[in-house]
C-alpha cells in the first residue's frame, strides 16, 4: 500500500511537471544558423552545442527578447520568457507557458526578423531626438566616477569646445543627487545647478541625467514609497527588500505599481521643469537583481515597465532591457573593458541589438565603458591606437558617446585622429537621422549584419564588418596593424578613397591609423 501511494505521488508530480513546463526539439536545416535572445552574451550565430540560458532569470546587463531567428527564415517568438540550448546542432526550447516551435516565414535572416517584427514588435513612427544621432555624446562617468560635481562637469564641457569637439549630448552621471532615491542636486557638490544646465545650454550641448531604480533606506522617500506600497517585497514576509546591486544595499521600485511609476515620472518632470535638464540616463535593470533572493519581483517584468516610462522623455538611454522593440529607446551596449579583445565585441553587439529589434542603439563609450580599466593611467604606455580606432568605430554607427576624456590620454597626434572621427561623425549626422527616421518607419535595423543584407552569400558568421543602412558597407579596425581582409558581397562598390571594386571578392585593404575603411554600394 506504501508504495502505491509513492507510485500516485510520483505520477501525480510528474504529471504536474509536464503540464507546467514544455520542451521542444527542433532539428537544423541545413546550413541554418540560429541569433537573437541577447544583445551581449555571446558572438552570434550560436554555436552547435551551447549550455542552457534562461531568459527569465538573466539579460546579461544588457537588452534581450523571447525571440530567436535563423538565416534560413524560421523564428521562435513567445510574449513570455523561454529557455534554450543547443544540442548537436538542434535547438532545445524550454517554455513554462506554453510548446513552443519554429515558424517558418521566408528563407532569409531577413524574412525571418520582418515577419517576427510585423507581427510582434512593429515600428513605432518614432525615434528618439534627433540630437542623439546627429552629433556626438558625452559621459562623465570615466571622468568623475561617483564624484560627480559642478566644476569638473563645467571644466569637461569646457574642454570639449576647447579640443574642437562637436557638442552634443552631455550626460552627468553616478551621483549627483543627495543619496539613490532623491532627485535634488547634492548643494555640496553643486552650488548653482540651475545656472550650471543653463551655461551648458548656452554651449549648444543638451544635458541628461543618471538615475536608477533604486531606494537608499531609511531616508524620507524610502519611507514614503514603502507606506504607498511602491517598492520591491520579500517573497517570504512581504517587508521591503535590499537588493544587492554595484554600490551596495538598496530597496527598489516595483514598475508593475501604477503608483511608483507615477512617483518617478513626477520627480523627473519635476527636474526638466526646475533645472531644465533634457533627458535621463535609465540605468539598470539587470534580471539578475531580482533573481538572486526570492522578492515579488520578476526582471523582466521590470525592465519592461521601467523602458515604458522611459519612452514620455525624447532624450533617454537604456543599458538593460527586455523586448521593447522598435519603441523610441536609446538603448546603449553594455560596458566593456579597454582592450582589444572587447574593441573585437563592439560590431556582434550592434547587429545582434538590431536583430532583437533595437535599431536606435549607441556602442560602449569610446575607449570602454568599464571605469576600473581607466585608473591610474600612464599616459606613456596608454594605447593610443586603440582609442583611435574605438572612435573610428562608432562614427558611423547610429550613435557615438565619449566618456574617458580624448585629450586627458591622448598626444596631438591621436587626438587629431580622433576628432577626426567625431567631426565625421557629425558630417554624417543628417544622413545618420535619415536612417533613424527610416527604421521608425519600416524597423529594420541601422546597423545590419551581413547576412540580413546578403543572404547566402557565406556572411553567415561576419562578425567583423557590417552594413550601415542599405548603402554603406563599414569595415573598421578591430586589431592592431594597418592591413585588413573585407569580404565584399556581389555587386559593384566604392570605397572610401574613390576606387573601384567588383564584389563577389576578398580584398586586403591598407588601413593606415589615419583611415576608417568604407564602401558604397553602386546602383
């Protein structure tokens, strides 16, 4: 009798479990390729056998979606969270809502993203300001760290007029309000902020501010939130909880309460109204905050509201977030380190952000975003080359943001060079909004792989160059030396000194530090 029960119990859970949790096999076609679900957690295509990733728990600090695409025209979408691996070629999903599969919908890459975006994601009609695309951006993160105050964001802008730099998008960062949770200026560190965005306006730069979602406790706001049931709970005793983020302890707002967004669009309208400020910076929103102890929270849930408030301000960044495609979001890479091997992550990032349906995005901030790779510089044994061609990357790229101060690293040679890059991408900027206003229209990507352009032409794993728009072909540096191989697709091409190549071709191009590689493709 005991083991008939055991035998009921196990059946009865088994049961339970099959009908809360669905797996699919779906077997390759030949020669198929598999992208998406993660802006940067690994180079895109996926390989035949890759360990499981959870999209419910994990965005990999940066954007992802419940969506996979394949070069051969099929696509796995779901409005909820799904998990997958790769098995010998075969692609292994995991679903607690519902069975999942491949839909076929063409026989491209293209086809595949067009049909998923059409039916799940269409174009918004909007972009974010113009402003964000047409002329460079600057963050004071690098710079000041959490020392975020009044004279030095001053003296930076100063020296962006001083060095020749195009201003543009001035963003001030991690912190310059009291303490997390409190929008005013912390007066000891700023002794006029209105008079400051003012003298910034007055240079021709626009200023955003940094924030996140996160609640210092025991101060007044934190008080308030949780009295209005405003904040992240404990799964187990429904008391606020602290989660554990870079700098330390916080609570944080829940973005499904009505409530908490209200709260927070109050503060930051509050700031445009008393300061003048333009936009803001949307930091966070990793899954794993909310993953790591058991709240009431789920990651993705949150990174999708916390991105729908965004979208009220024309002047916004994310670094995180979930689905939200082709919605008028600035979204950024995640930061990376100052060095080769991360220079090489910068183009896979792009076009698989594309691809995921974010075609308004920035690359890391010049040089790298990661602030412990920037201490203690020596200027003599800084690399100079890579700076230089970090900035040749992104200028023609949708956006491009300077963190690390160009002339505090860089000898008058480099810094020319890399002025260069900014006035050309500032040249380009009327042009580069053009493809802005194009992808709010139809939401194809900016920044395209090359296999979404030519399909099955053996750009399958081209990771190296990419197409900008349907005309331009960019093909920067990504190690050091002067010489590159471009694999050129058919047709007849341009390149960016006026010579003349037939595609269908592998060529090595010359590319002194001096030069960023492109060609235009001829009609």
């Amino acid at each position: 009798m005991g083991k008939a029960i055991i035998t009921l119990i196990l059946a009865f859970c088994s049961a339970n479990i099959f009908a809360e949790k669905f797996v699919t096999e779906i077997k390759p076609m030949t020669g198929e390729q598999w992208y998406g679900a993660y802006t940067a957690k690994t180079i895109q295509p996926y390989g035949a056998n890759v360990k499981k990733m959870d999209l419910n728990i994990e965005n990999f600090t940066n954007q992802a979606a419940p969506l996979l695409i394949s070069n051969m025209g099929r696509y796995v979408w779901n409005d909820k969270p799904f998990a997958f691996e790769f098995k010998e070629g075969s692609l292994i999903l995991y679903s607690e809502t519902e069975k999942l599969d491949a839909i076929a919908s063409g026989k491209t890459l293209r086809d595949a993203y067009v049909a998923v975006k059409d039916n799940y994601f269409p174009a918004s009609g909007k972009t974010p300001n113009p402003l964000m695309f047409k002329m460079p951006q600057y963050n004071t993160w690098i710079e000041l760290g959490t020392n975020q105050n009044q004279k030095d964001i001053i003296k930076y802008a100063d020296n962006v007029l001083k060095n020749g730099f195009p201003t543009g998008v001035f963003m001030i960062d991690d912190i310059w309000q009291k303490y997390y949770g409190n929008f005013e200026f912390d007066a000891s560190k700023f002794s006029d902020p209105k008079g400051m965005v003012d003298y910034l306006h007055e240079k021709g730069f626009k200023i955003m501010l940094w924030l996140t979602p996160f609640i210092s406790p025991d101060c007044k706001e934190f008080l308030f939130l949780e009295k209005e049931g405003c904040l992240v709970l404990n799964k187990e005793n429904n008391s606020p909880a602290f989660i554990r983020w870079w700098n330390g302890y916080s609570a944080c707002l829940d973005f499904t309460k009505p409530k908490a967004n209200n709260w927070l669009k109050e503060q930051l309208k509050n700031l445009q109204q008393k300061y003048g400020i333009d936009g803001f910076k949307f930091d966070a929103a990793d899954f794993d905050f909310y993953s790591k102890k058991p709240t009431n929270a789920r990651g993705f849930e949150q990174a999708e509201m916390y991105a729908k408030l965004g979208t009220a301000f024309d002047f916004n960044e994310f670094r995180a977030c979930w689905k939200m495609g082709n919605q008028p979001l600035a979204q950024r890479l995640v930061d990376k380190s100052n060095s080769w091997g991360d220079l090489k992550l910068l183009v896979p990032d792009m076009v698989s952000a594309g691809l995921l349906g974010h075609p308004f995005t920035c690359p890391d901030m010049i040089g790298g975003g990661l602030l412990w790779t920037f201490l203690n510089i020596d200027k003599n044994k800084f690399d100079q080359e890579l700076m230089v061609r970090s900035a040749q990357i992104q200028a023609l790229m949708p956006m491009m943001q300077f963190s690390v101060a160009p002339w505090r690293v860089l000898d008058d040679k480099h810094l020319s060079l890399c002025r260069e890059a900014a006035l050309l991408h500032a040249k380009m900027g009327g042009y580069i909004y053009e493809l802005a206003q194009k992808a709010a229209k139809d939401g194809e990507p900016i920044v395209r792989h090359m296999e979404y352009s030519f399909p099955h032409q053996g750009f399958e794993a081209c990771n190296d160059q990419y197409m900008f728009g349907e005309n331009y072909l960019v093909a920067p540096m990504i190690d050091k030396g002067e010489t590159r191989v471009v694999k050129l697709p058919k047709g007849n091409w341009v390149d960016d000194q006026g010579k003349k190549y037939k595609g269908g071709q592998s060529v090595t191009m010359n590319v002194p530090l001096n030069r960023l590689v492109y060609f235009v493709r001829q009609k």
